[in-house]
C-alpha cells in the first residue's frame, strides 16, 4: 500500500499484483496463446511448419509454471488460492436469487475454481506433452517412441488433446469476465498492479484478504 492517511481512499494505492506476478501471468498467456494456436489453426487448414514452435513454447511454459509454482508455496501466500468453507458458501447463495452472500477474500469461489481448473488442465498439457517430446528429434535427444506401448501412448494423446480442447473453454470465459466493465478494477490490477483502497473496501472482506 502507498500514501498517507491524508489521500482519500480513492487515490491510495493497494498492490494486487506484483511485476513478477504479472509478468508470469502475461507470458503463461501469451504461450498458452501460441501453443493453442500452433496445435489447432493446421487442423483448421492454415498449413505452416508447427512443431519446433509448439514443443519450444510448451518447454517455456513448462518452465514458467514451475517458477510459479515454487514462487506460489514458498514466497507467497498460497491459501489466498484455496477454496473455503465461505467460498463454497458463498458460491452456493449466487446461485439463489436475492440470498445474501459476504465479501471474499483476495479471489472469490469462481476466481479459485478457475485456477484450479487451470492448474489441472495446464499441468496435464505439460506432462503429456514432456512425454510427447520423446515420438520427435530434437537438438537434444533422438525419437524413441517404442519407450511406452500403443495404448499407453494413446492415453498420453488424449489427455492432451482433450485437456487443450477444455483450455479454449476456459479462456474464453475468464476473458469475458476480464473485459466485463464491473470487474474492470481487477483487469487493471493484472495490467498497472493495482487497485484503489476503496475498490478494496467494497469488493473484499478485509479479514479475508490482509494487506
Ligand atoms: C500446484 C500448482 C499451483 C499452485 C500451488 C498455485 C498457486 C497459486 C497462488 C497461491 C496464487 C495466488 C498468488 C497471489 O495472488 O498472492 C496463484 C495465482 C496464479 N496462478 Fe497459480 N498455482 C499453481 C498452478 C498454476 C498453473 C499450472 C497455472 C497455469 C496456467 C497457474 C496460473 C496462475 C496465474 C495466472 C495466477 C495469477 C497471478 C498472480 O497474481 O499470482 N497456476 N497461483
Ligand atoms: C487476453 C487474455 C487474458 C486476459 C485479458 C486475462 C485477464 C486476467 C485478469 C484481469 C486477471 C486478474 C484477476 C484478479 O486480479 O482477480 C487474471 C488472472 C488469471 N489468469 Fe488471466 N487473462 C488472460 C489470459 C489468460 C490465459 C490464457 C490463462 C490461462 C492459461 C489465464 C489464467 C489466469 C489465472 C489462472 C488467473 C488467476 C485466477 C483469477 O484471478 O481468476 N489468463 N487474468
């Protein structure tokens, strides 16, 4: 948080995000982007060389993902992530027209749901497609597709392909809610950091989310 206590609360401060936390979250996108590109516009019969750029950008990823995960369990707080009981609770009331439902902490039940969501699907992508790496040459190792049988293969495919297929779901709600205009405070803070102290006031409990 910055400013005195003077400022009035529209104008101070209240960090969300941090640089590192949205340059991952730029760079985790802008991959997803280009692996989902590279696997579906060939199949959609715009024809180019996809492969070297798909497994590449998929290695970043990989890499991306493992910083934010290390970063997520040691050096912040990662209950802000975890859904609760008042989540649930929560969720259950929105559902119900007219019920009372409180404030939430850092992320709401449906934010959590997402990333869990996310986290699933994304680490299957990345392990299944680890593995995949093993069927073409690169500059580091030769092909060895005879390392698993047919069927476990077929396994590794799928979970893939369907897991890809469930991405482009997922992101096209979350970009939705992103450029809704009464969650445009949330979509500032992915871009300058953050938000004000009185969009903090209304929008989440303040025991729930300490800052
Ligand atoms: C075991 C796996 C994971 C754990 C424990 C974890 C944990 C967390 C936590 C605690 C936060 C909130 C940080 C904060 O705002 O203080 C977060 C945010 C986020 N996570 Fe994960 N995460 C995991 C996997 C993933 C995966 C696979 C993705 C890939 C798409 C992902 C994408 C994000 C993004 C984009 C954010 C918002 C950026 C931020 O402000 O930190 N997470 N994660
Ligand atoms: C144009 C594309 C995108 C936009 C405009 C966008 C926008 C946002 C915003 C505004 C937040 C912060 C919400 C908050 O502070 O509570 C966020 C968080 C997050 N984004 Fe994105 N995002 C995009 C692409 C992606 C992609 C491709 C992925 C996943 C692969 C992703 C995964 C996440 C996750 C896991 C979080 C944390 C959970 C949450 O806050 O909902 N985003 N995104």
């Amino acid at each position: 948080m910055a400013d005195s206590s003077s400022t009035p609360d529209v104008q101070q401060k209240v960090l969300r995000h941090t640089l590192a936390d949205r340059l991952y979250h730029w760079l985790m996108a802008l991959c997803v982007f280009v692996l989902l590109g590279t696997a579906f516009l060939p199949i959609l019969g715009i024809k180019f060389e996809w492969v070297d750029i798909h497994w590449m950008t998929g290695v970043v990823l990989a890499a991306l993902v493992l910083v934010h995960i290390v970063r997520a369990l040691f050096f912040q707080d990662w209950r802000s992530m975890v859904i609760d009981g008042a989540d649930i609770r929560d969720m259950a009331r929105g559902v119900v027209p007219g019920a009372e439902t409180g404030k939430p902490g850092k992320y709401n039940g449906l934010q959590k749901l997402f990333h869990l969501g996310v986290a699933i699907f994304v680490l299957g992508i990345i392990v299944s497609g680890l593995l995949m790496l093993l069927k073409i040459d690169t500059p580091f190792w030769r092909r060895n597709p005879y390392w698993f049988g047919n069927d476990t293969w077929g396994y590794i495919y799928a979970v893939h392909g369907l897991f890809a297929m469930a991405m482009v779901t997922m992101i096209v709600i979350h970009i939705y809610f992103a450029l809704r205009p009464d969650e445009w405070h949330l979509t500032r803070s992915m871009l300058r950091g953050w938000i004000t102290r009185k969009e903090y006031q209304e929008h989440h409990d303040q025991s729930r989310w300490k800052i």
